[in-house]
C-alpha cells in the first residue's frame, strides 16, 4: 500500500468522504458548552473513526469555557486536543490518519497533530491566526480547506 493509499483511502471519493466526515464534525461541535465558538474534531484512519472531540472543560470540571468577562477560560481544550489524547487513551494509533476539525488549528494543537502521527488535516472555518497551518505545511502534512457553504475543495 502506498502512502497516497494510506492518505486517501476512497481514491476518486476522497472529497466526497472528506465533506462527509467535515460536516459530522460540525454536528460533533453542537457537544461544546462554549459560547464563543464551538469546534468539533474526528481522526479517521483506514475509512474508521477512531476518536472524535470538541472544545470544552477537561473532565470534572465545570462545563463552563468562559468568564465572567466572557473570555475563554484558559484551560479549555481544543477539539483536536481532545480528539489526539482520547486516541492517545486507546488501543488505536494516530499515524498516518487524517484529523477532520471545523477550525484550521493553532500553533499549540498543531504541535499535537505533529507529534501524534496524522498526516492529513482537513478544515472548514479558516483561524485567524495562520502560524498553525503554517507549521503543519512545514511538517509536510496536508492540509485541506473546504468551504462547505460555497461548495469549494483546495488542496494546499
């Protein structure tokens, strides 16, 4: 199997899934008690899902993300975060698996992507800040934008 195998599973569908499995990773952000923005995850390998998460309190914790000021409570986790460590907690690898996550990922979760093995990231709404997408193009990962509203698919 080669590593384009490895990568895109589907062969000519690969878009079609990668919408798929991006639209249920927005449905998997309506989990998210956070008001300012809700952020759902999924790590796919070999066509499974194998861990999925959304931005929110670490377990035990209040399901409360933001202050009184309504700014992010700064142990919130990111979706990806808790996609990567719940994988981490299981009995399934990360590498070379594609990460689904419905915002382009910052610096911190991008080093997490990195260090866990994924080899793809796909993504909807575009961050902000872009010096996570730019660390994961210097690490070779893939990155694809899709833009589920105007209907568009890039390969950066």
């Amino acid at each position: 199997m080669t590593k384009k195998d490895l990568l895109h599973p589907y062969g000519q569908k690969q878009e079609q899934f990668d919408r798929r499995y991006l639209e249920m990773a927005g449905i998997w952000a309506l989990n998210s008690y956070c008001i300012r923005r809700q952020v759902g995850a999924l790590i796919v390998k070999d066509k499974m899902i194998i861990s999925d998460g959304y931005n929110g309190t670490p377990a035990g914790f209040e399901n409360v993300c933001e202050d009184e000021n309504n700014m992010t409570k700064p142990y919130v986790l990111h979706a990806e975060a808790n996609a990567i460590t719940k994988v981490a907690r299981s009995n399934n690898s990360s590498d070379n698996a594609t990460l689904y996550v419905t915002s382009s990922p910052c610096m911190e979760c991008s080093k997490l992507i990195i260090q866990s093995g994924i080899k793809r990231v796909v993504y909807s709404d575009r961050y902000h800040k872009t010096d996570g997408l730019e660390l994961l193009k210097r690490a070779g990962i893939e990155l694809v934008y899709i833009d589920l509203e105007n209907n568009t698919y890039e390969i950066q």
